[in-house]
C-alpha cells in the first residue's frame, strides 16, 4: 500500500511540477498542446523588406499555408547560417509574391500587437529591430 501511495503521489508531483516549470521531457509534457495562452497583447515577430523604389512592405502576414506557420522561424533568423538564411529569406519573399531581386533589404522587427476591446480592431508598435540585412550572405549590416 505504501508503494502504491508513492508511486501514485510521486507521479502526479512531476506531471505537476513539469506543467508549472513548462517544460517539455518526454514522457512528461508542459500541455502547451495546440495553443498558448490567448489576451488582448501578443508580442511578435514580422519580416519587413524594403523594395528598390522605397516601398516597405510586412513579409508573410495573413493566412498563407506557407508562410503562416513558418513565421515561428523569424526570431531564428539572427542565428542562421549565411545560406540557411538565403534560402528561408528567398522562400519567404517568392512565397509572398515578392521578387527577391527587387528587394533592397530585409528586417525582421519584434511588434507589440494590442487589440482595442471596443472596436476590436489591433494595433501595432515596434519595440525592437531584431535582425537586418539582405539576400547575400556580404550584405548583412
């Protein structure tokens, strides 16, 4: 009976503690699942390119199949090797319908979104530029 009571209490402690600690080591999970915890402010990151003539423009936003679940690799972005990064910035931009060629330089920027609870409508503010640079593995800033 002691066992038991053992068992039973010590694996209830770490499912609980490996809930609270949100980590993830398996057989124990954090129970992130499918979504994370849903208010009115989301901290993101966002691709922005600055074409030739000027213009800037957000890479990615939307609901595109690729793009949408690739943006979790923006923040990576920073780290990447010099190929590894021309070969994520040139997919984003041709997925986006962007010519890679016509693109001057690129960004990724940690936004705050906020959404006012009467109009529900969002808005954004740049906190942070986190990464700058180009296509070219030389042309970094």
């Amino acid at each position: 009976m002691r066992l038991a009571r053992r068992v039973t209490y010590g694996t209830l402690s770490m499912l609980l503690a490996a809930g609270v600690a949100q980590v993830d080591f398996w057989p124990l999970s954090a129970y992130k699942l499918f979504s994370g915890v849903r208010t009115d402010t989301v901290t993101a990151t966002r691709l922005v390119a600055t074409l030739d003539d000027g213009r800037e423009t957000a890479v990615g936003r939307g609901t595109d199949p690729v793009l949408g679940p690739t943006q979790n690799f923006l923040p990576e972005l920073d780290d990447a090797d010099p190929a590894t990064r021309q070969v994520m910035l040139t997919t984003w931009l041709e997925q986006a319908g962007l010519d890679p060629g016509a693109v001057r330089d690129l960004r990724t920027e940690r936004v705050r979104r906020v959404v006012d609870p009467a109009t529900l409508a969002w808005s954004e503010t740049v906190e942070d530029v986190v990464w700058t640079g180009g296509l070219t593995a030389g042309s970094e800033l």
